[in-house]
C-alpha cells in the first residue's frame, strides 16, 4: 500500500489531482478540502493516501493531513459506504468535527450530507462511535438538542443546509448554552 505521495502538482482536476512523483504521474481523487488545501502547478506538495482496491477498480485517494485520511478509511468501514460517500462526508466535515458530530449521536448533520440518507447516517453514528471509542455526551440544556433547534432556526431564516453546518461545526457550545446562545454565536460565524 502506498502511505503517502510527495511530488509536484502537475494538473489540478475538478474532483483531485495529477501529481508528479520522479517523473510518473499518479491521479488521486481528493476531498474539496484537500483540494483547496494544493498549491499551484507545479509546487510540491505530500498527500497522505489510501489505495481502494475492488474487483473491478483501483483508485487512489489523496489527503492532506492523516487524520482526514483515517477518516475516510473509518467511513469505508460502515457497511454500504463507498468511496465516494466517503469522500462527500470528508469535504462536509474536518476530522474534530466529525468526531464531534459522531460522539453527540448527530444523525441529522451526518444527513444533511449529499448521498447520505438517515438510515445510512444512524448505521455510521453508531458504528464509528464504537469504533472510535467515543464517549456518550450528556449535554444538558444546549447540547444536542439546542445543536438540533439552533439548526431548525438557523434553516428558518433562510440559510442553506450547508451554511448551517459549516457554522454549527466552527462552535463548540458549552453545556450550559441555550437554544438562542447556539444560534446567536452561530448567526456571528454566518456573518463572517
């Protein structure tokens, strides 16, 4: 298994990368993250990546930290998880985030996800949170609930579902945070 690339970017593609490594260039499929996380042609650049092997397929997929690769290795995991999917759920979400996400049983978000529907959502929440040895958050007061409210307000005024998850991942509430206190930090993200 190849763990990791170090080459130059020799053509960048609307969903990864051609990158040069001593003259042979390997094409890796990669999360928007990671591909907005490139440099220009023909700059240098280590991808850490996974090989994905079937019957009738071998790709590779490039990363650009490790986390974001044992992330999308987690997820192929779960049963009826491709690759694909797997790449989608990388690009919504930064590896804290999901864990995040995973370890207050969010299904909803994990939903929200083009190519993810709830049932698919509950099968990884509770497979990866095993797995991963999350612990069970009690939040009281905010927690998942005001996280679940704060985004059914959020979407009521108008903000796309992907707004919504990009400001809800960028807090972290505490405990003691109400449904308003969630939604007003999440508006000042939004606002920019």
């Amino acid at each position: 298994m190849i763990g990791f690339l170090d080459g130059e970017v020799a053509v960048r593609l609307p969903d990864g990368c051609y990158l040069d490594v001593g003259g042979v260039g390997y094409k890796l499929s990669c999360s928007t993250t990671s591909l907005s996380a490139l440099p220009a042609t023909g700059q240098r650049i280590r991808l850490w990546t996974h090989t994905y092997v079937r019957e009738d397929t071998l790709a590779l997929y490039g990363f650009v930290s490790e986390g974001e690769r044992s992330m999308f290795e987690a997820l192929l995991g779960v049963s009826g998880v491709g690759p694909k999917v797997a790449l989608q759920v990388c690009s919504a979400f930064a590896p804290e985030a999901f864990r995040r996400v995973l370890a207050t049983d969010d299904t909803d978000t994990i939903a929200s996800v083009p190519g993810i529907g709830k049932k698919t959502a509950g099968r990884i929440v509770l497979d990866l949170k095993e797995k991963l040895q999350l612990p069970d958050l009690e939040l009281v007061g905010s927690g998942r609930d005001a996280v679940a409210q704060a985004r059914s307000a959020l979407g009521n005024l108008g903000y796309s579902t992907a707004e919504v998850r990009a400001a809800l991942a960028a807090l972290s509430p505490d405990e003691e945070d109400s449904v308003a206190d969630v939604v007003k930090s999440a508006l000042r993200v939004l606002a920019g």
